[in-house]
C-alpha cells in the first residue's frame, strides 16, 4: 500500500512538476557517456520483510533487482544524447543520464532514451554517520523535487541494520 501512495505520489509530481518546481531549475547542461566513479558497486536495500534489493552500476551497464509484487529485473545502458536535438531516433531499451547538484549533493539522473515527461530516477553517494560510524549511503530519488525514497548500502548486513532509516538533512517523500 506504502509502495502505490508513493507511486501515486510520483506520479503527481510528474503531472505537476513543471508548475510546482520546474525540470529546468536543475536540469544539466549535457548527458554521461559513463556512470561516475562514485555509483560502480552493487548495493542493497532491506525492504523489511525479508527481501533485498539490489541496484549494480558499472562503467556503461546496470541492473536493477528489486521486489514490487513480485521480482523484477532490469538492465540498462547509458548512451550519450545531444540534449539540443530536436529529433531523436527510437530506442526503446536504452537510458541517457545527466549529472545533477540539487540538495547539497550530486545526483546522476537517469530517464528512458525516449522519455517524454517525468523527471526520471536519480541516484547519489554520500557519505552519512550513524552511530558514530562512516556509512557510505546510495540514495534512491525521484520526482519534481528529487524526494528520496530509499536508501541502499555496500552490504546486505549494512542494509538489514540499517533498514529504511531516515538521514538529518534528506528530503523525503512527504508524509500522507
């Protein structure tokens, strides 16, 4: 249930971004040819009943594993686009990415080759402290004000531990 109020969520800021905060105020200048440094490991999230989900980068390529009613999987690679191009040619499986800094930190903005709306999902590293410790933190974000909705760390033991915790100074999906 959590999971569809939040994709109605989503969904909403997709319709209404553009007027409650437009795309443009922190749109890039050019798209990736690769995924940054930062972003090529494999990470899980513990969605609390038992099953781990698992985002893996790598240089050109990711795979997503993750559960929504049941398990689904999804491979991707980035192309470079021009960004000023008026005409793109269809290419349904692939993604383009472009480097975003919104929140006091540094997103990698991933949408659909020919995506036409929507603000797409962003992913960014930050190192985080809990309890005393160095937590190296990927989070999930998406929609008109890149609210994140999960977070995902290097070990399935990290990421039981730490389960949906919520990090000071993160903007999350807004409370219902």
């Amino acid at each position: 249930m959590k999971k569809l109020i939040i994709s109605l969520l989503c969904f909403g800021g997709l319709l209404f971004g553009g007027v409650i905060n437009p795309q443009s105020s922190h749109a890039a200048a050019y798209s990736l040819k690769v995924f940054p440094k930062v972003l090529r490991h494999t990470c899980y999230h513990y969605d609390g009943h038992g099953r781990y989900d698992q985002i893996t980068f790598g240089y050109k390529h990711y795979r997503m594993h993750n559960f929504y009613e049941k398990w689904d999987v999804y491979n991707g690679k980035i192309h470079y686009r021009n960004l000023k191009a008026t005409r793109i040619s269809h290419h349904p499986n692939w993604t383009f990415a472009t480097p975003v800094y919104y929140h006091r930190m540094h997103w990698t903005n991933i949408y659909g080759w020919n995506q036409s709306a929507g603000d797409g999902d962003y992913y960014g590293v930050k190192i985080r402290r809990y309890h005393g410790h160095r937590v190296r933190v990927m989070s999930e974000a998406g929609g008109a004000d890149i609210w994140t909705d999960s977070h995902y760390y290097a070990t399935r033991k990290v990421a039981k531990a730490l389960g949906n915790k919520h990090f000071p100074g993160v903007l999350y999906y807004p409370k219902i």
